[in-house]
C-alpha cells in the first residue's frame, strides 16, 4: 500500500481504469531507426529494460489498483519491441541485448506478487 500511494504521487502521467489497457502511449516504445548505428541500439535495450521495471512495478501492487492496465499495456508493449530486436543480424545491439532479454523474461530480481 506504501508503493502504491508513493507511486501515485511520483508518476501522475499513468492512466486509470480501463482506457489505459487500450493504450500503451503514455510511456511510448523507443524505436530504433537504425539497429546497425551502435548508439540507436541502446533503444531497444530502453525498451527491455523499460518492460523489466514495468513488471516489476506491477508485481509490487495490488490487484484492485486503477493503474495496472495501464501498465501492463505499457509493459507488454515495450516486452514486444525489445525480444524483437534480440536477433544475432546486428553486433550493435546482439552481444549485449540479450542479458536483458534474459533479465525480462526470467524476471530475475523481481519477487513474486505479493498482494
């Protein structure tokens, strides 16, 4: 309950209720314009790592909480976009991205719901 309400007053920009399922915009997903430019890459590990936290924040709060839609919009969204770009065509991103990826979908360092 502590999390929620400090996360309440930290990002006033998460959307309540049901709209927020429908729409990941408010926390929109980087896109890389170029996977092979080694500084545009660190985009799509934003967008891993983004989806990480995103998960981590929805295992911290309560199930009956107004912004968890919206979250998870966000999460699955930013979850998408980043597993997409861990490929081996591009070094760039390749060699690196998919320490996040494992991070992400291990959930490693986030503990299980606990509401």
């Amino acid at each position: 309950k502590e999390f929620a309400n400090w996360l309440k007053q930290f990002m006033t920009q998460i959307p309540v209720g049901r709209e927020g399922s429908e729409n990941a915009d408010w926390l929109r997903v980087a896109i890389s314009p170029d996977p092979s430019d080694p500084k545009l890459a660190h985009l799509d590990g934003l967008n891993l790592s983004r989806a990480w936290m995103l998960e981590g924040i929805l295992s911290a709060l309560p199930d009956d909480d107004p912004r968890r839609p919206a979250l998870q919009a966000a999460a699955d969204a930013h979850r998408h976009a980043g597993l997409a770009a861990v490929t081996g065509e591009h070094y760039e991103g390749g060699h690196w991205l998919g320490s996040f990826a494992v991070y992400l979908t291990t959930q490693r360092g986030i503990e299980p719901d606990r509401h």
